[in-house]
C-alpha cells in the first residue's frame, strides 16, 4: 500500500511536533487557560472506560458539576488511546493514512465560561494566524440543528457555503457532527474543522466534508465539542452549565504543517521506521512496498509503550489482554517482514527518546517497560510458531485463495470457506492466540472463523471445569471455575475477623496444584477453604492476614497460612504450607498472627488520618487513587500535579499526630450506599460496593468506605511519620508512611544519623551542624579556587569532597566539583571512591578540558525518590553546548564551551531540587 501524494503549498510553515505541542499551550495559556498535564491512559475511578480515549476524560466530573476546580479554562496535550467500546479504531490502523491506536490530543476547555462563539475564534485564530495555514483549505461542518455554530462560522468567520457542511440526527441513529464520550456521560453537538489536501485527491462530487471520512481529499483535524447535555441510560439532560471540549490530533495536524502524505510520515514516526528499517535491513523502496506491517508495527509500539508506563502489563483479561492484543499483533507483523527476533524492545526504546521530553514519566518506568515488552514478546515468540503452523495446516484443508496481507475481515465473502471454530478456540486456548488474531490472519487466505463453534467450545470448557475436581490454579487469581463450583457447594465464607482473631471453622475445601481433596498429608503448599473465618482476605489495600490453622481445642498446628485472598465473591482462601494432617469436615483453630494484625490495623487507621489530612492541606483534589496497607509500612497514591512542599508535609504530619493524640473513636457501621453517601461518607477509586456497605468513621475527622480492619481509636496507632513523597506518574503523586513502633525506630535512626554526621562533621552539637557545613563548603570553594588557579595542583581527595556536601533538599546531598581530571576515567574513579565515602547522595564532577565532560551518579535512595542522573545530564548539558543522557543512576555528557562548567554544575544543584518531591 502507498500513500496519496502531496502537493506542496509554500505558504505552509513547517514545524516539529514537538513545537506544535508547545504553540498550542502558549496559545492558549496567553488567552487565559490553565495549562493541565496529561493524565494517565488508565482512567481514575471510572468504571465505564478501559482506557482514556479523548481528552475530556479527566474532566468528566468538571463537566457535569460533581467537581470543582481552580480554574474555568483549560489547556492540555492527552495521551489517548482508542482500543475498545464506542472510540475503537484498532483495526483502522495501518489501513489508512489518518487513524492510529495511541495519539496525542490537543485541546481547549471552558467550564461554564466562553462557549460556540469564541472556541471557533480561537481555533480559527490558531490554525490560520498562528500557525499559519491557508484560509481557503479549511472547511468546517456543523451540526444539523445548530444554527448558532453554522451562522458564526458563516457570519463572523467568512466561510463560503462551498466550504461548509450540516451532518447528523442524533434521535434518528446518525451521530455526526455529535459526540459523546461512551454510552453515558457528558455529550452535545460538534463543530469538526477539516483540511483541503488537494483538489487531486477527490473522488467525485460526493467528496465533501463529513463525519465519515471516506474521502481522501478531506481531512477531519480538529473537533469542537459544545458539551450541553448529560447522556444518561434513560434519555438526555441539560448539564448544569454549557462547556467547550475540543480535540485535535497533534498527529494529523502534524502532517498538515510538515506537508506528508499521512501520519505515520510525521517526525515522531519516521525514527521508529527508520529503527525497523535497519533491523530488517530494508531500503525506502522496501519500506514502501511493506508499509501497511510498517504502519501496525509503528503505531503499536507507541501504545504498548505508553500502556506499561502508565501500570497496565500484559494478561488475559481487561486491560492487560488489550495490550497484549496490540504486542501480539505487532509482533506477527514483524513476522511477515521476516523478522524472528525480538524487536519491540529496540523501538520502544526510540519512542521513549522520541517522546520523553513531553511525558517525563517515560523515562522513569523505561527499565520496567522494557523488561515487561522483553517478557511478553519473548513468550508470545515461543507460541507463535506453533500456532501459526496448526492455523496453516487446517488452512490447507480448504479451498483458500491466493494470501492478501492486510485483507479485512469484513471483506472475506460470506460464501467463503469456513474454519472450523474449535480450532480457533486450540489457538486461543493452547496457544494464546486471541480470537481476532486468528480471525485476521485467516482473513489473509479468504477465509472467515466459524464464532458460533468457537464460543461452543469456549463455554464446553468452562462446564467442563465447574463439574469436575481438577482445575488449573493460577497463581495471582485463581481458577474461578474451581472456586465458583467450591463456592456453590458451601456458600460464602462466614468473616470473623472484625470482632476475633482466633475462632473455630470447619474446613469445607483443600486445594493442591489445581485439585481438590478430601484429605490431605504432609509438607507442601496448599490451600483450604473454612466455613468461617477471622482472617481478613486482601482488599481496599490492606494485604491478607497470616496465621495458623491448628487442631481444634489447643492442639498441634496444621496449617500455616502465609496469604488470605477472596478470589471470587465472598469465598476466603488460606493460602499457605501444610504440615500436617488435614481432612474436610474436620474442624480447626484459626488463629491470626495479632500482632501482625495489630500494626496493620494502626497502618490502615493511619492511611484514613493522612487521606482527610492531606486534602485540608492541599485541597479536596487530592483524592485517593491507590493505597498498599501491610504490617511494616502505608502507601498512599493521589492526583496532584506538584510534589508536596516542605510545609506541607509537616503540616500533614502534625494535623496527624494532633488526632492521634487526641484519640478519637474509631466506629464501623452497616448501611446502605445511599445512607453512607447521604451521611457524607467518601468512597474513592475503583473499588466495587455493593448495596449494603460498611464505613469507618474518626469521631469528628474522617468518614469513609471501607471493608478493612481498624484500631478502636485513633491513639492506638502511637505515632506517625511521613518517610518519602514522590511522582509516579503524570499528574500522581505517591505519599509513603510509618505508624507505631515502625515510626518510632524510623526516627530513632534519623537521629542517630544526625548525631553521626555531627561528630564527622566536627561540629560540638547538633544545632551548629548547618553552620560547621557551611564553614566546609566555603573551604571547599577555597580549595576549587587554588585549584583551578594552580592549573593542575592536586585534586582534593574524596574525604573532603564529601564533607563539603551541599544539603539542597532534606535528606538530598550534592557534591558537584569541576577540575582538571587526566580523563574521564580518572573522573569516574574518582567518583567512585566517592561514593563509598558519601554514601547516598548526588554526584556531580566536571572534566575541565577544552572539551568538557560532565558524570553524574545518584544513590538508589534517591531514584527512588524521582531524580534521575539522565535528568541532571539533560539539564547540565546545555550550558557547555554539549549531549548527553544515561540511566537514573548514572550519565554523562560533552560539550565544547569549556566556561559553561560552573554553569552546568549550578543547573544540577537546581534540577536536583526540583526533581526531588520533597521526601523526608
């Protein structure tokens, strides 16, 4: 396949990417709006989407009403993803020149401020004064019965009717020129802004601007949403206040400025081709002959990379089988282009570098992206062969015709011959192939998949295991067949575990390696299933309980239960080692480990204190979005987009500690949802409630859902300590804490380390450390200067290099020093030995040559922390007009500006504050 040729118009102005991305945000910051990161691919708290599929998706609930925020007026660039549901335009990619899976979304918002009149002004402004396309190759279409739209772009913007259209009837079933994000939620008509690409490209007289975009000529580049209404299952409602919601692909437009044929020809794609070309050892001409793999190829390996980024790793189900559909898929094609081997890996590593610099987030997770994509493709590359050889040897057995590569389902005729659907269930099943990459290779050769067998077979299996004793356990979920046929013999567990933590249970089920038994003896892991229980089963953050099962009445212990899940409803599983002898029906002692149960209930109580604390810091946004609550630790995930300050902090800790000491009562009650919501209960992130729900309220405090295990009252928890506050990802913040005896030690050791760096530092108390600090770097400097006055003196040794460390944050110290080193590698010895005199900490030297080089290595402390020795480099580099980057943990850079040195050290000292999110 090729794409259509361009006619070049000179008075385009051609611009990266990149730029693009920051004009628009300049546009639209200098016209008032906020300018709002990317949120994450992973929506936070909505149940109606598996990915972010346009830019509105974080603003849902600022749309309807439910959220306030700051500002009226927005601006951002949206990572997106169309995959699934009603947005889905996964098997469009690579097919044609303007669709893709993962793209970037520019767009404007107001919220309840300006609406039809000035977002068209500003979008016209944008495109034809600031960037400075043609007037007369835009056209823009309206919808049917919005007249106001079609009068200002008649009126006010000039547009002749041969460049405008009316499209859609939402109540009749045509939803052009109206959007809505899913089945339900904020919707209205749309204004959709489209590009001439040339006369030559017409296909005739019903070539015009519309929704459908079958016409190569036309091309849809920006959409302007005016958000009236409020879909709900039962009809439309006025929103509380109209809003603007517009979205332009950065890619397609892209391809406007940069005059290229389609989007996978723009900046940000061509390196990733060019990545492929030279694994495969392909010329232009190649390139072009294959560019329909190329395409898949491309467009896959940026949303697989950005999938993982934001948490999603590849499995069977949800979201984690929709990224490894699109893996699975880009891996076959790198199979028709003939390569073997692995290869995501190496393109995924362009799109970081390529796209980094706009999502920062990238280059933290590189390492965990990287080995997940190695993981997947190296597991999929072992099947793959295999099942690709059973599907062409049942294909032989059929009258197929002639391959086509890139042919559409949808285009086999329904005469065509059929392949049988247990085969396509074997594929899936044996081979993990999904049914649609069967159903497409087969398409290939003419051939459609019987659905109908496939889905017999698939259900003929799931009988299979809720009948019978054997099962296959899976590791992290469990088979729920087998419990489903467990649970529909004894019902749920009955759970003790809020008023006990011993009491009596009789075992209903045990499980070993996929099998249910009867009775069970000897070492060896295992699982069993009581009637009742006071082990609490991981859920709402809290991890399971641990324990033991022993004879009844005080005797020998059985069982030891290191894990408690609930895989399937109501069902408890003790998850552990069998050490003894252990029979169904018999019944046994199960105890809890309470001390253990103890420190995560002082950490799950303490996780609701630093919830309602945090948000009367730093405002009610700062929701819940995860939490890990276990016996030694808790952490907390929320959206921000800013690490916390200092002051906020102790400020979260003493508001903390305030109630602890003021031991408040700590009471659960039963209720319905609408009673909890009514009482002002808070309910956060994805968790599933039912209709009765149990809430946990601090006397005067705090008043939220929750299903977990809490103390009595807010002094049982003893202490409190916020230990580290970092980014984990664009606009997520993650707070990480102690409580109890674990805080204590906490600081008990931050004191001891106080009192060590006193007495190295020579200083006679505590209290004067800053200022004997300060005396060391000024004899440092001193040093530095005799140094570089002396053109080659003696370089100071690391003993006093580290004692001259700069603290520029808490906990966060820089030794950074610029001299005349014989070579890089003498600097790196010597940054080496430094580090095992500092300890943690940022290391910065300079190689004063007539070429300078800048090494930078940081502790693994404090890449936990967010601050990234590439980072630092990136930073540093140009002030000796130089390159450069590496690992978190270590990276270098040249230049050729030998007086920019200094310089590039002080740009470390700077960045380094503000990667670091404030920890303590």
């Amino acid at each position: 396949m090729s794409s259509p040729p361009v006619t070049h118009d000179p008075r385009i102005k051609a611009l990266p990417s990149a730029e693009i991305r920051k004009r628009f945000l300049e546009f639209f910051e200098e016209r008032g709006h906020a300018v709002v990161p990317s949120a994450s691919l992973v929506p936070a708290g909505d149940q109606t989407l598996l990915f972010t599929n346009s830019g509105m998706v974080q603003f849902k609930d600022v749309l309807t009403g439910v959220e306030k925020r700051s500002y009226t007026r927005a601006v951002d660039y949206q990572r997106v993803l169309r995959v699934a549901g009603k947005h889905n335009d996964f098997e469009e990619v690579g097919r044609t020149t303007r669709h893709n899976t993962f793209f970037e979304m520019l767009g404007n918002w107001s919220f309840g401020d300006y609406f039809k009149r000035e977002a068209i002004q500003y979008a016209w402004d944008f495109l034809t004064k600031d960037l400075g396309i043609p007037a007369e190759r835009l056209a823009a279409t309206t919808y049917t019965y919005d007249d106001v739209a079609w009068n200002i772009w008649r009126d006010e913007i000039g547009l002749t009717p041969d460049r405008m259209a009316k499209w859609g009837n939402v109540d009749a079933g045509d939803e052009s020129n109206f959007w809505r994000m899913a089945e339900t939620g904020p919707c209205g008509p749309c204004s959709e802004i489209h590009f001439d690409r040339g006369a030559h490209l017409s296909e005739g007289p019903q070539c015009v601007p519309d929704h459908s975009e079958n016409c190569p000529r036309w091309l849809e580049i920006w959409n302007l949403v005016f958000m009236e209404f409020d879909q709900r299952p039962d009809g439309r409602v006025p929103l509380p206040f109209t809003s603007v919601d517009t979205g332009m692909s950065l890619e397609r437009l892209a391809s406007v400025l940069q005059q290229v044929p389609s989007n996978f020809d723009i900046d940000i794609f061509v390196p990733i081709h060019e990545r492929m070309r030279s694994l495969l050892g392909h010329d232009p001409d190649d390139f072009e002959a294959e560019r329909f793999s190329y395409q898949v190829i491309a467009d896959h390996a940026r949303a697989v990379t950005f999938l993982i980024a934001d948490g999603v790793l590849p499995s069977n189900e949800g979201r984690g089988y929709v990224l490894r559909r699109i893996l699975r898929r880009a891996v076959r094609h790198g199979r028709l282009l003939g390569r073997r081997e692995p290869f995501l890996v190496e393109l995924a590593e362009v799109v970081i570098s390529i796209m980094a610099d706009a999502y920062p987030h990238l280059l933290e997770r590189r390492d965990d992206v990287l080995a997940a994509i190695a993981r997947e493709e190296g597991q999929f590359a072992r099947t793959l062969d295999a099942g690709t050889r059973l599907l062409e040897e049942a294909l032989a057995g059929l009258a197929i015709s002639e391959r086509v590569i890139g042919q559409r389902p949808e285009s086999v005729p329904a005469d065509a011959p059929v392949l049988d659907g247990a085969i396509a269930f074997k594929l899936n099943d044996t081979f993990g192939f999904p049914y649609d990459l069967t159903v497409e290779l087969a398409a290939e050769y003419g051939v459609r998949v019987d659905r109908a067998g496939y889905e017999a077979a698939l259900e003929e299996q799931r009988q299979r295991s809720r009948s019978g004793k054997k099962a296959e356990l899976s590791k992290h979920a469990g088979d729920a067949a087998l419990y489903g046929a467990i649970q529909a013999r004894a019902g749920d567990t009955e759970f003790l575990g809020y008023q006990t933590t011993t009491a009596q249970g009789r075992v209903v089920a045990i499980i070993r390696d996929g099998m249910e038994y009867d009775e069970l003896t000897g070492q060896g892991a295992a699982e069993v299933v009581l009637d009742r229980t006071p082990f609490y089963a991981e859920g709402g953050g809290q991890i399971g309980d641990r324990g033991e099962l022993r004879e009844a009445g005080g005797g020998s212990s059985l069982f030891a239960v290191e894990d408690t899940q609930k895989p399937l409803g109501g069902l408890i599983v003790h998850r552990g080692t069998l050490h003894g002898r252990l029979r169904v029906g018999e019944t046994v002692d199960a105890v809890v480990d309470a001390e253990r149960r103890a420190h995560t209930m002082r950490n799950h109580t303490g996780t609701h204190l630093l919830h309602r604390a945090l948000r009367n810091v730093v405002g009610e946004s700062a929701r819940q979005a995860g939490s890990l609550v276990t016996p030694d630790y808790l952490r907390f995930d929320f959206p921000f987009d800013r690490g916390l300050k200092p002051d906020e902090v102790r400020a979260i800790e003493t508001e903390v500690r305030r109630i602890i000491r003021d031991d408040r009562a700590v009471t659960a009650s039963q209720m319905s949802m609408q009673e909890a919501i009514d009482a002002g209960a808070d309910a956060f992130f994805d968790e599933k409630y039912g209709e009765t729900v149990r809430t946990i309220r601090v006397e005067g405090y705090s008043h939220e859902l929750c299903g977990g295990t809490h103390c009595r009252a807010s002094g049982q928890i003893g202490s409190f300590v916020i230990t580290g506050e970092r980014s984990i990802g664009s606009g997520m913040r993650r707070i990480e804490a102690l409580t109890g005896a674990g805080a204590d030690a906490w600081l008990d050791a931050r004191v001891s380390t106080l009192d060590e760096a006193t007495e190295l530092a020579g200083a006679q108390t505590p209290e004067v450390l800053p200022d004997r600090i300060r005396a060391l770097q000024d004899e440092l400097r001193e040093t530095k200067r005799r140094l570089k006055a002396g053109g080659g003196a003696a370089l100071p040794k690391s003993g006093e290099l580290a004692a001259a460390a700069a603290e520029v944050a808490p906990g966060v110290r820089l030794v950074s020093f610029a001299g005349p080193y014989e070579s890089i590698d003498a600097l790196k010895g010597a940054a080496k030995d430094l580090r095992g005199v500092l300890g943690s900490g940022v290391i910065a030297l300079g190689l004063d040559a007539d070429e300078p080089q800048i090494f930078v290595t940081v502790s693994d402390d404090l890449v936990g922390r967010g601050i990234s020795a590439g980072a630092l480099v990136q930073k540093a580099v140009a002030a000796i007009d130089g390159k450069g980057g590496g690992r978190p943990e270590m990276a270098q850079g040249k230049g050729s500006r030998r007086e920019g040195l200094e310089d590039a050290l002080e740009l470390i000292r700077t960045a380094t504050v503000e990667l670091d999110g404030n920890p303590r």
